[in-house]
C-alpha cells in the first residue's frame, strides 16, 4: 500500500460539503465568479478551481488525487461544491459557477442538445456491476418477463432508462412495454422490497446491500452486446472556461490520469478513501464490487450513446461531438 495514502487530506481544507443544494443556494454560496477564480493564483501559488460532484462511489479517483496530492502538484486549489443532483451539477456548470463538474453524459449530451455551454474533457468510469435487478421470488428471469411491469430508474429519460430501453430493444422487447419510475437509488431496494417496482437499475453500494439483505438477483444486463463499454461519466467544463484557462484544464486533466492509473491499480485505496467523502461506512466500502476506472480517456464511442439518445426520442439534432470534446495533451 502506499503509505502517502495515511497522511490527513492535503485537500480536505478546501472541501465545503452543502448537501442537498439548490442551484440558486449554489449560485448564492460561490461568492467568487470564474474570472475572478482564475486571473491570477491565489496566496500559495496555486489556480483556484471549483469542482462540482455528487458523492458517488465512483468519484474515489478523483479524491484520491485531492489526497495524493496530485492537483497541487499540478498547481491547482480544487473547492469540492457537493451537489444533490446531476441536473443541478450541469445547471450549475453551464451557467458559470462551476469550473469542472462530473456527470454522466446523457446530462451533458442534453443540455448541449439545448444549447448549454458545456464541453467534455475527460472519462471517469465505464460500466460496472449495474444491472436490472428482481427480488428472488419476482418470477421475473428475462427481459421478456419485464412487459408491463414497473422499473426503477433514477431519473427518467437519463443513463438508466437510455440502458434499460436498449437492453430491451436488443432482446426483441418494446422498450416502451415497460413503465419506468423515478427513484432515488437509495430508495430502490425498498421499493423492490414493499412491491413498488417489478424491477430496479442499482448501483454500487446498493447491488451489495440489497444482494445481501433481499437476496436480489440480477434479470437483465443492462450493459451488454452493444452497450457492453458503453461510456458512462466524465468530466466536464465550458467552452469559456477552456479557453480563457488552457492550463488549467490540461493540469485538471493530468491529475486525473494520475489519479485514475493509481485508483485503477490499488482497490484498497480505493476502499479507504470512499468512506471519507460519502456516507458509505468502511466495512461497506469493502465489499462492494469493483468500479471501472478509466486510466486512459477515450471518447470517441460517444457516438453510440448519441445514437441511442435520438433513437429513443431524448432529442431529435445530433449534437455535433467533435465541438463539444476538447482534447488535451499531446
């Protein structure tokens, strides 16, 4: 293990945790606009930078560049801005109030859709161990055993339901023989449990709770065939904030890489550092399943997710991709 890894967070004084944020409390709470943040660095030298999440178990790369100390080292002071939501992530950013934010790119691909200012810069994480998941005794074995039943997505006409139709799609089932629902993903395995829905889209850590509580069993890959690498979450930022701050976004982009490769390479980093940012506990944290760093970026597959998008009627105008990716490094 590496033993850097044992020191306090060199960038836990820069992070303000604001659970369950509106956009205008966000807007109120970032006294300071991008221009101001990045004409000139601040008393230790280093740009200041604000980076929006939500606390996923997926971010554990990212922090564990904050504790690792790459960011610093890129001479970058990264303000965590903790969200309650993808939709206030990218309203936020588009408007200018956040420098970087991470999202999956049904959000990002949307709001470009609608004329958002907003530009993709790197990967985070490809699929998991996601899927639609039954209750033991559900009868419900197939894609086919879905029609008409109730399926529980996070938020309509997003990741999960965009997966979900396709993997119906390539079953041979109408994809809208099946009603999706919105539930918050800690609020699946209840709503699975008191017969709410038929069946859920779960993320990590609930695949391990509810596994381990319910018995839960999966009906249906929600990432396989042609969706089987399907590109999942990443990082974003303005087409203003690239270009008035290259440097910034290539340092931004080296950490990550670092931090990726690191995470990617030590699970057990990645075990210790999930509790620290989240409300997931450390025995949790190590049993949950795997998460799919991204070492190395690529984005170019972000095609087949455009073309599932118009498909099934998420918008109508391919969005030019080429524009709305910058490409950093050599």
């Amino acid at each position: 293990m590496n033993t850097q890894h044992t020191r306090p967070l060199r960038g836990r004084k820069a992070l303000i945790a604001i659970a369950a944020l509106s956009v205008t409390a966000l807007l109120s709470a970032c006294t300071t606009s991008v221009d101001d943040q990045t004409a000139e660095k601040n008393d230790a030298g280093l740009i200041p930078i604000n980076v929006g999440i939500i606390p996923f178990a997926e971010l554990a790369a990212f922090y564990i560049g904050i504790d690792q100390g790459f960011f610093e080292d890129e001479g970058l002071d990264v303000e965590v801005l903790q969200l309650n939501g993808g939709g206030a992530v990218i309203t936020a950013l588009s408007a200018g109030d956040l420098d970087f934010a991470y999202s999956n790119y049904v959000s990002v691909l949307q709001a470009a859709s609608k004329g958002l200012p907003v530009s993709l810069i790197r990967e985070n994480d490809r699929p998991g161990a996601q899927a639609l998941f039954v209750m033991p005794d559900s009868g419900i074995t197939s894609a086919k055993d879905l029609v008409g039943k109730r399926v529980a997505v996070n938020s309509l006409k997003n990741i999960m339901e965009l997966t979900t139709r396709a993997a119906l799609k390539n079953a041979g089932v109408d994809p809208d023989s099946v009603e999706y629902v919105e539930i918050p993903p800690a609020e699946m395995s209840a709503a699975l449990d008191n017969n709410q829905v038929d069946a859920a889209w779960l993320v990590g850590p609930f695949v391990t709770l509810a596994t381990e509580n319910l018995g839960v069993q999966v009906a249906v890959e929600v990432f396989e065939g042609e969706t089987a690498d399907l590109p999942v979450a990443g990082w974003a930022t303005t087409p203003v904030f690239a270009q008035e701050n290259p440097d910034a976004v290539e340092a931004f982009v080296r950490a990550l890489d670092k931090a990726s490769a690191l995470a990617a390479e030590n699970p057990e980093l990645v075990q210790e550092i999930i509790p620290t940012y989240s409300q997931i506990t450390p025995e949790l944290a190590a049993r949950m399943s795997p998460i799919n760093f991204v070492p190395k970026s690529d984005l170019s597959s972000l095609e087949l997710l455009q073309d599932l998008m118009i498909e099934f009627g998420y918008y109508t105008e391919p969005v030019p991709l080429d524009s709305l990716i910058i490409t950093t490094g050599d």
